[in-house]
C-alpha cells in the first residue's frame, strides 16, 4: 500500500512542506541533536534528535500521513549518526553482538496505521550498523496516549503489564530497545523491566530517534 500513499503525499520536506525530499536542508539544520543519557536498569539510553520543533512536526506528519518510506530514510539518518556520535557504542554492541528489538504496538494500531515506526527504524539501524533485529516483545492492551499523562506514579501504572516476552525458549542476553520518541522512558522502563524477567542477567540500551531530556 506504500505505493500508493507516496502517490497521493508527494515527496515535500516534513518540516516546511517545500523542496522534493522529507527533510530538506534548511530544516535539517535546524534539528538539534539530543544525545546520551542514563537511566536505571539501562546501560545507556541514545536519543538522536530532541523532539522538538522541527523533529516534533515531522514525527507527527509521518503518523498523520502513514509515511513508511520518510521513517525509513530517518532510519538511515540515525545509522549514520550513531556510526559519527558514537563509535566507541556502536562498536560495543557489534563486539557485545546486541540485538535491536523494537517497542511493539498493539496488533488493532498496527493494522489501522499500516506499519509500526519503531520496527521500521529498527529494521533500517540494524541493516546500517550490521546488527541482528528480533521481535522479541508484543504488547498485550492498547495503551493510552502517555505523553497526555504528566504524572509520573499515573504514567508507570498505566503502561504497567503492558508487554510480554513473545518467545521465551529463544533467550537473548543483550537488546537495543528501540522506540520513535522517548519522552518519559515510562514506556522503555517497562519494556525492559519485562524483558528483564525473562532474562534477568540481560543487559539493556534504550534508541530511539527522538527524546527529551527530564
Ligand atoms: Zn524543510
């Protein structure tokens, strides 16, 4: 169906809605890079871009308007960004042979949407960096929209339970969550808390291209 959605959004910078590209060069210049942070239970947590302005606006186009092929030329944008801005991490996870696993959407959002973005960016960054991708994680219940709850207790207890281990016999020891945007990481902490259960020697990274920093 990609296809045909291309044919009815033509190709037009996400940030501005001039030029034939997602991202033109003008707008590119104006998204700032977000970087590394620390989180418990976590070895280290990379957002590439800050999730504001510019990069706020193309996430929401690219929902808004199904664009598989915009995210995965972000994708590629962030394997090249991680291979300039963290070397020494990239070549830890190709040594440490980590394994990108995206944060599932619930099957009904997935269907309607037409494809999950974090699977998408998952697929690209592995491809780039020459690392495995695996599915490990399924979401039982549609969530709610969390970035609408602004207490952090409320915010924990909605995403709690959410996930679950898809396939337990086939254990990995070293995942690279990767999600769109971390905004609270309620949902990465919770995604790894799950995993976690069924590997509790596992070691686990946070991605995603976009985050803020609290
Ligand atoms: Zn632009």
């Amino acid at each position: 169906m990609s296809w045909l959605i291309d044919w009815l959004y033509p190709k037009k910078c996400l940030g501005c809605g001039r030029g034939d590209d997602y991202l033109c060069n003008f707008c590119e210049r104006k998204i700032k890079i977000a970087g590394l942070r620390q989180k418990s239970g976590f070895e280290g947590l990379i957002s590439i871009y800050k999730y504001d302005g510019v990069m706020k606006k193309i996430i929401e186009e690219i929902k808004y308007q199904h664009l598989s092929a915009a995210i995965e030329s972000l994708g590629q944008k962030m394997g090249q960004s991680l291979k300039i801005n963290y070397p020494e991490t990239v070549k830890h996870w190709q040594k440490e042979h980590f394994v990108l696993v995206p944060i599932p959407l619930y099957k009904g959002r997935e269907n309607w949407r037409g494809f999950n973005q974090a699977r998408e960016i998952a697929v690209v960054v592995a491809q780039k960096l020459g690392l495995e991708y695996a599915e490990i994680l399924e979401r039982k219940k549609k969530g709610v929209n969390l970035a609408k709850i602004h207490n952090h207790q409320q915010r924990m207890a909605e995403i709690k339970g959410v996930f679950r281990v898809k396939n337990e016999i086939e254990r990995r020891e070293k995942i690279i969550l990767v999600d769109d945007v971390i905004t609270s990481g309620a949902t990465m902490t919770e995604a790894l808390k799950t995993w976690k259960k069924v590997s509790p020697q596992g070691r686990g990274w946070g991605l995603s291209l976009a985050g803020v920093r609290r």
